[in-house]
C-alpha cells in the first residue's frame, strides 16, 4: 500500500441524529496523516470501512473529520501542500436516495494545517435497502499550482477495498430494538449488521466462534485471535442467523442479519 506521509484524515464517526452542521472529531491527534480508517480491506485493514447501518425512514449522519497535512510525498516526491477540494454536489458518489452532504468549511475547501469535516446525513428512502458502495473523490493543490491532483478513496494503489454502506428496513435489525445490537457487547462487538457479503467480527481475547441457524445447525466455525477479524458468509440465504462466541465458559449470542 501506498504510503502518504500527509494528505487528509477521513475518521468515520456515527452519530444517532441529522446534524445541522458537522464537528471535527478533537480526539484525533495531528500527527496522523493519511486516511484512517483506511477502507474496508479483509486483509490489509479488517476493521475499516462504514461500520454502521443506516435505517430506511430514520434519520442517520456519519461524519468525516478531514485533517490536512503540510506537505504531500508521492513516491520519492515531496511538495508542499495548498489545500484539498471536494467538490460541494459530486464529491460523495453512490448516496442511496434520501441522504445527501455537506462540509466545514461549507465550501468544502480544507487548507493545509487544519482540520474539518464532512457530514453524510438525511433519510434513506423507502427502497433504497441493501449495500451501497460510495466513493469520496477531490484534488490536492501542492507547490502553489493551480492544476489540483485527483484524488479519490477506495483506490487501488492507495487504499484498496470499500465503504460499503448498508440500509436496512424499518423491520430489520438492527433497525428494529431487541435484536442485533451493533453496539459493543461485553467484548463482543460484529458489523455490520445487517451484511451482505461477510461480517467483522471484534473481539477483547481469542474466541470460538460459531454462525447457527435458529433451529441450532451449525453453518461455520472458527476459532479467532484477539483484534478483529472478517468471516465470509456471503454463502449464506438471506435471513436472522445466530452468532456465539466461547471464551473459556463465557458464551456471547448475537443475532445477525444476511440480506
């Protein structure tokens, strides 16, 4: 993977309602430069990505806090860095329908040495269920030049994999209370929920784990390290499946949802 000593830092924050106007995470130090989190990769970085389902019909906002760095290297290139552009209508592609964008600075301008961000809010449409792959594109302006370098995140050069969102139906967890919580569960967390393709599963210490059909079938297995890690399921038929995880004589249970 390209490494990209300054840049922008997109940190993906949930919050539970529409924000009018989108805060800059404070807890994230300057001296980090890049992308984090990095797209979902299930080998090069498990635990990035969008890591929260939005609801159809209930209000969602993810927030992007974007830090740019003083200079841009490229290789074994190194300039001085202007500004990052983003695009105010076309900078975020493949919103589902009900959802739109907006940034601080409102002119989506972030110059170097600051920190803003980036707010994807509203309410997913009836109909727009299931997973949408979105991408995040701009230009960097270095060296005081007025031709701004393309950028855009996933990329397969620079940051492989997805940010892949997930809208579910009113009447799916983790849409509906009572039923695949999302939310750390003593140790245990597992997103998103509901999936598509595979799950990450987080885990405190190493575990067995177990994915089981309501009437108890055992469909997949294994035992996991500490940290987190990515299980393919997208054999799977849609539908609630159950997941246990054993720690010693520790058991977790959690209901997660294949769409």
């Amino acid at each position: 993977m390209a490494h990209i000593p300054a840049l922008i830092l997109l940190a993906c924050i949930p919050i539970g309602a529409v924000a009018q106007h989108c805060v800059p995470d404070p807890d994230l130090p300057d001296s980090i430069n890049g992308v984090f989190p990095m797209p979902y990769h299930a080998t090069s970085n498990p635990g990035g990505g969008i890591r929260d389902t939005a609801c159809v019909g209930a209000g969602y906002a993810f927030v992007l806090t974007a830090i740019v760095g003083e200079v841009f290297t490229l290789g074994t290139t190194t300039l001085p860095l202007d500004s990052l552009w983003l695009d105010k209508k076309t900078a975020v592609e493949g919103l589902p329908s009900g959802l739109s964008y907006s940034c601080y600075p409102e002119n989506c301008v972030f110059s170097k040495n600051s920190r803003g961000c980036v707010v994807l809010e509203g309410t997913p449409s009836e109909g727009t269920q299931g997973v949408h792959q979105l991408k995040i594109s701009g230009k960097l302006y270095a060296n005081g030049s007025k031709f701004g370098l393309p950028l855009s995140f996933p990329d397969p050069n620079i940051a492989p994999g997805e940010y892949a969102l997930v809208v579910a139906r009113a009447s799916e967890p983790p849409c509906v209370m009572g039923m695949g919580p999302t939310k750390d569960q003593g140790g245990l967390r597992v997103y998103p929920n509901p999936f598509a393709h595979e799950v990450r599963v987080k885990i405190d210490q190493k575990a067995s784990i177990r994915i089981c059909s309501l009437a108890g079938a055992t469909l997949y297995s294994q035992d996991l390290p500490a940290g987190v890690s990515a299980i393919p399921l997208g054999h799977l038929q849609a539908g609630v499946y159950l997941l246990e995880a054993t720690t010693g004589n520790d058991v977790k249970n959690m209901k997660i949802n294949k769409i």
